[in-house]
C-alpha cells in the first residue's frame, strides 16, 4: 500500500510538470493542478488523503463535498477524469 501510494505521488508530481492541466478551484490561496487527463487511477482502491489538514471543501461534479482539492483531483484520478471540480465550497 505505502508503495502504491508513493508511486501516486510520483506520477502526480512528474505529471503535474509535463502536462497542461486545470487549476482547482481556479482562483483563491490554494489550489491544485489535477492531471486527469493524462493519469489513469481506477485500479487504486484504497484511500488517499494529500494535502491532510487542510480544509477548503469543494463541490465534485457529482455533488460530493470533498475536504479539499487534493482529495478531489484523487477521486477525479480514480474515476478517469469522470469527476471533475464543479465549484468552491460545499455543494
């Protein structure tokens, strides 16, 4: 487990370097860069938590409040791009 997650972050930090992608939320203090495009995460089952302690909830496209877009761009990864960010704050 600890090496898929070190694996993630791995991709996600090269990713987020070489390919274009959305900003999340788009305007504010913090946001995060979300690959989804590019990586596919559906065969992770387990949970991941980046970006622990922070809390600024955002609406996924399907109506899910998520802690923060760290969380969001992970089950966004997850789904293959099927969640997205929808708005700030929770839904």
């Amino acid at each position: 487990m600890i090496y898929q997650i070190l694996d993630f972050v791995t991709i996600f930090s090269y990713v987020s370097v070489s390919v274009r992608q959305e900003w999340w939320p788009p305007y504010g203090d913090f946001k995060v860069k979300c690959p989804y495009k590019k990586v596919d995460l559906s065969w992770f089952k387990g949970t991941l938590k980046p970006c622990r302690g922070i809390y600024h909830p955002v609406c996924g496209t399907d109506l899910v409040t998520y802690e923060n877009p760290c969380i969001l761009c992970v089950e966004s990864l997850k789904s293959s791009g099927k969640i997205k960010f929808l708005r700030d704050g929770a839904c």
